[in-house]
C-alpha cells in the first residue's frame, strides 16, 4: 500500500518537471543588458541622458508660488494649441527656434512632418497625475450627480437642500481637474523655448 502511493508520487512528481521544462518556466540564462539598453527601455527622458539633445522647456512662472519647468524630450506626447488648431502628437524633432510633430495624412496613408516655430505656439496643456487629486476631479462631479438623481429618485421631489452639496461636489471637481490639467498661455511668464543636454 506504502509503495503505489510512493510511486504515485514519483509519477506526478515526474510529470509536473517535464511541463514545467516543456513550457520553459525552469531558470534560463538571458543575456544582461547595457546600460544604454535599460536607459531607452525606460523612455524618452532617459534616452536624452545617453547623448547630447535639444529639447522643449516650459518655463512657468506664477503670481502665487514659485518657478517650475516641464520638459519634452523626442518622443514625448506634446498637447499645445498653434495655428487655431488643437494638436496632441508625438514631438519628432527639435531644432533650434522650431520642433517637429508627425502628423496623419490619410490621402497618402503615411505620417508627415509639420515643423511649427516657437512663436506660433500660443497655449500648452499640460496632463499630469497627482495621486487622489486627479481622481477627485472626475469621480466629485459624477458623485454630485449620483447622489442629486438617488435623492430626487428616492422622494419624488427635489429638496432645496440638496442643491449646495451636489453644486460643492461639482464645482470641487472642476477644480481638483484644472489643477490636474493646467492651460499656460505663452507669454513673459510662461515662456517655451529649446534647451539642451550634456
């Protein structure tokens, strides 16, 4: 009895070590990256570290606080108004007063260059993530709506006093959003220009 369950045992043992083989979960050796590998992995920021490039910079300069610079690298989503037109594209190239954005021609089936020069550029949208902040500002306004609907659902009737509590969620959502996503409007205090690494 001791002895069907030892080979059992050995049996399944067996088996499951020839799939893991088979399917190539057991250590393999892989090769090492360089560093210049594990840099261009990581992005376009960390790619402008292994050689000399120009680049965008936004330099803001608000009335209350202090000064703060964003940065856009070959290869970074760019959101900026030009030229009457909203555009949210890949930079392709920077140059010294211009840059590059590829942009769809659906004619030709093919992406082409658009160089637009600096002071063409009239606003940058600016996307970030601010943890809980960036949530808030979609999450208040529909929590406003939800709750209004639920009450107005619930009673039949719309009390007056539920009008400040979904206007405070709405309006607290717009804010918590703008602080996510600011406009700066190019100008003396914010100023876009093209820097350069070393």
């Amino acid at each position: 009895m001791k002895l069907e369950n030892v080979r059992y045992l050995l049996v399944l043992l067996l088996t499951g070590c020839m799939a893991l083989a088979a399917t190539g979960l057991m250590a393999q050796p892989t090769d090492t990256l360089t560093t210049e590998q594990l840099l261009q992995r990581k992005g376009a920021s960390y790619t402008a570290l292994l050689r000399p490039s120009r680049y965008l910079a936004l330099d803001v300069t608000p009335a209350l606080g202090g000064f703060r610079r964003y940065r856009f690298f070959e290869g970074d989503e760019v959101h900026f108004k030009a030229r009457g037109q909203k555009y949210r594209e890949q930079l392709y190239a920077v140059s010294d007063t211009a840059f590059t954005i590829l942009l769809a021609n659906e004619v030709m089936n093919r992406d082409e260059p658009v160089t637009f020069r600096l002071d063409e550029v009239q606003r940058i949208y600016i996307h970030r993530r601010i943890p809980f902040v960036t949530a808030a500002g979609t999450m208040l306004p529909i929590a406003g709506v939800v709750y209004f609907a639920a009450s107005v659902i619930n009673s039949g009737q719309v009390d007056p006093t539920l009008l400040p509590v979904t206007g405070i969620l709405a309006l607290s959502g717009g804010i918590f959003h703008q602080l996510s996503n600011p406009r700066y409007r190019i100008n003396k205090n914010h100023r876009l220009r093209v820097l350069r690494t070393y």
